[in-house]
C-alpha cells in the first residue's frame, strides 16, 4: 500500500530544465538486507531520499512541499510540488523523474521492513470516535488494518468518518490523506 499522496498545484508556463546525469543517481544504498532479501531502511534514511528528491526538483524549477509522515499509517510522507512559470504537464514529469531516482526504490525498502502505525494521537482519536458511535474495538490495534478487521461489518463508512474527522481536527494543515 503506497500512501505517500501527490496534490500537485502549478502554473501555467514553460517547460523544465536539464537536470545533470549525477542528479538522477538513486539516493541510498539498499545493500543492507534482511532475512527476507528486502533492504532495511530507516526512517533518516527515507527522509534523505525525500530531501534529494527535492533538491532533484528544484533544479528543474519545481518546489516539493513535504508535510511529514502520513499519520493515518506512517507508510510514507505526504508529498505536495507546486511549480511557478511551468506547466502542470511538465512539472508532473519532473516530480515523477526525481520521484523515480530518488524515492520509488527507498519506499518500497521502507515499507518492506517496516510495519505501518497510525500515529498515537490519532488512534486515540479514532477509539474516541468510534466508542461514541457504540463501535467497541477489540484492544491492541496500531494501524489501519487493524482498525479493518475490528469494526463491525457495515460500519466501514463510520469508520472512515472518525479516521478523516481525527485527521482534520489533529492535522488541519494537511491537505490530503487516505484511509485503505
């Protein structure tokens, strides 16, 4: 599940500019592995491939906007580019160019080795929410799957209710996010 989420805002404008051969080389070094051949990556490390994306971009013209670490499951970082004097159509080929170098390959390391958790203050949250709409969870669960399997069969959409309405109130400066 790929939940680093693109909201692109652009002008209209000219096109992009070169971007040097160095620049397209992948950011980290998977060579570490685990017992299940999959690289290990951290947090630092997802978060310098983030920042060599962005450095990728501006020199084509492009801003990437990074608000953090998805809260719903800490899968990714929720990334935004906005891009002045350039076309949509060309700044969404510079974001996916620099995206592709730089991010694809440390996101699905990432992922592999690390298991997905709804930040804390949200999950609590959530249990608020869904208490008061006489949803009782089962006890221990820590990401969106979890919260799946433990509410009730025809209650989905109170849930995404309670998971959107944590994400607004917690996180109102967010501008997009997804709930499996």
């Amino acid at each position: 599940m790929l939940l680093v989420l693109l909201a692109g805002c652009s002008n209209p404008g000219t096109g992009q500019q070169a971007v040097d051969d160095d620049e397209i080389r992948p950011s980290v070094s998977t060579s570490s592995e685990k017992d299940q051949g999959s690289p290990q990556i951290t947090e630092r490390e997802y978060e310098a491939a983030v920042s060599q994306m962005a450095s990728c971009m501006a020199k084509s013209g492009v801003d990437l906007i990074n608000d953090g670490w998805d809260p719903i499951d800490h899968e990714g970082m929720i990334l935004r580019y906005k891009s002045p004097g350039m076309s949509g159509e060309a700044s969404s080929k510079v974001y996916h160019r620099c995206r592709e170098a730089h991010l694809d390959n440390v996101q699905k390391g990432f992922n592999a080795t690390n298991k997905s958790r709804m930040a804390p203050d949200l999950m609590a949250e959530v249990r608020t929410c869904l208490t008061a709409k006489a949803i009782m969870l089962k006890g221990g669960e820590k990401n969106p799957a979890d919260l799946t399997r433990s509410v009730p069969e025809g209650r989905y959409e109170t849930l995404l209710d309670c998971v959107y309405g944590g994400v607004r109130k917690l996180y109102p400066r967010l501008v997009a996010v997804s709930f499996p």
